[in-house]
C-alpha cells in the first residue's frame, strides 16, 4: 500500500488524503475533528479568520451578503476541498460569510499552523495552490449560471453538488434555504422543485429532497456543473487518484 493511500484509509477529506505521508505526519497534530452544526456561521464577511476547515461529511457555503439584505452562493466546499484558502495570500479577513449546510463533521487547523505548513511542506502548497485554482473555475461558473441559466437548471446542479458531496440521495433542504443560496425567489424555488418532482427526478417531503433520478438531473441542468467537476479532475485529478472517493 502506497503512503497515499495509508493516508486515505485513515482521513475522508480528500486534500488531507492526497498529502505524502510524512507531510501528513506533520500536520496531524494541528488537526482536530470537530461537529459542525446545520446554520453554523463559522465567520461573517470582513471577520478576521482564527481557522481553516476540511470538511469530511459536511458541506460549507460561501455566501456573499448584498446591502438590500439578499445572499447569494459564490462557493460550496465539501470532503474535497478546505475553507479558509485565503489564509495564504495575506489577507486574514474573508469577503464572504461561511454557512453550515448539514450537520456533520471537519477537521479544523488554526491559521498560524495553516500558514507555516503552506511555507514548509511542499506537497501541502502545492495542492492547496491547485485547490485555489479550482475555486477560481468554481466561482467563474457560479456567475456565469446564475446569470444566464433558469432556477430549475440551477436547483438541479445544486443538488448534484450536494450528492456529490454528502454522498446520500436525501438531503435536509428547505425551499427557504435552497432561495438564500441561489440567491432567489422562494416562489421560483418552489415551481422548479415542482417542475422536477413532476418529472420523477426527486421527492419533496417537508424540509427534505430525496434525489430519486441522477441521470436525469444530468440532463436536465446547465453545463456549468460539468464544467467545473471536469476542471476539479484536471487539476486535482492526479493528487485524488489513489483516494477512494
């Protein structure tokens, strides 16, 4: 058994488990598993950050608050990613608002540490450089589809992400919580829930969507769901390849 894979018997973020052994080794310390609660703010915009997260069975979103009081989703991060990147470019304050979305749990890391490993574990900088960049696809597609795609093809690359993530096919989602993220109107996002229970693709019952149709929530969605997914294996690809995701 490789070291990567040594390392991914034991982790479920898949970041921690593409490091080397000895790198993890290293950073293991700093580590501690810690339950998250649904709703849970872990900063607000403009807070200066004490932590960074690797998320193992929740999902964290990026929301960026507009001054008429309205949300809207700029990323989403699960056991394939970290929150906290801008710990090293610099800037200790975050322009957006990290939200809970599930119970579960993350491995958290103070910032300090954060910093240090990024300077002296190769292996550790350059994955989290590639992991910017995936971000930066991420968040380009997020513009692009909620500007141009309509809520019904958004709601559906929504719940692919969460299926994707959480690996579950039932997902604790209120239409209230789906309009904060998309960044839209609840009626819209209930006549798209509609539109897509109709078609068989998911169940509706109250505060919860069972995904009953992956295929067809693939056919139905925009491309922006395949795009980023592609762009995350071709940049993260090699590092993921030993870790049973």
């Amino acid at each position: 058994m490789s070291t990567v894979e040594k390392v991914a018997a034991k982790i479920q973020n898949q970041l921690l488990a593409a490091l080397p052994q000895n790198e993890f080794d290293a950073i293991k310390p700093s580590l501690r598993l810690v339950d998250l609660e649904m709703d849970q703010v872990l900063w607000e915009m403009d807070e200066r950050r004490k932590h960074i997260y690797f998320p193992t069975t929740v999902m964290i979103c990026m929301l960026y608050d507009t001054e008429d009081g309205n949300s809207i989703e700029v990323g989403m991060t699960g056991r394939q990613g970290m929150v906290g990147i801008v710990t090293f470019v610099g800037d200790a304050r975050m322009a957006k608002r990290a939200v809970v979305m599930n119970p579960g749990q993350a491995y958290v890391m103070e910032a300090k540490y954060a910093e240090k490993f990024f300077e002296e574990l190769p292996c550790f900088q350059e994955i989290c450089l590639c992991y910017t960049q995936t971000l930066i696809v991420q968040l380009s597609q997020s513009i692009i589809c909620n500007r141009l795609h309509s809520i019904e093809q958004q709601l559906c690359r929504y719940l692919l992400i969460y299926n994707d993530t959480l690996r579950s096919t039932v997902f604790n989602l209120t239409q209230a919580r789906i309009s904060q993220v998309l960044g839209v109107r609840r009626e819209s996002v209930s006549l798209a829930a509609t539109q897509l229970q109709e078609k068989g693709l998911i169940r509706r019952t109250r505060g919860k969507i069972e995904l009953l149709d992956r295929k067809g929530l693939l056919t139905t969605t925009c491309e922006c769901y395949g795009v980023v997914r592609e762009q995350n294996e071709r940049i993260l690809g090699k590092y993921f390849a030993q870790y049973d995701a």
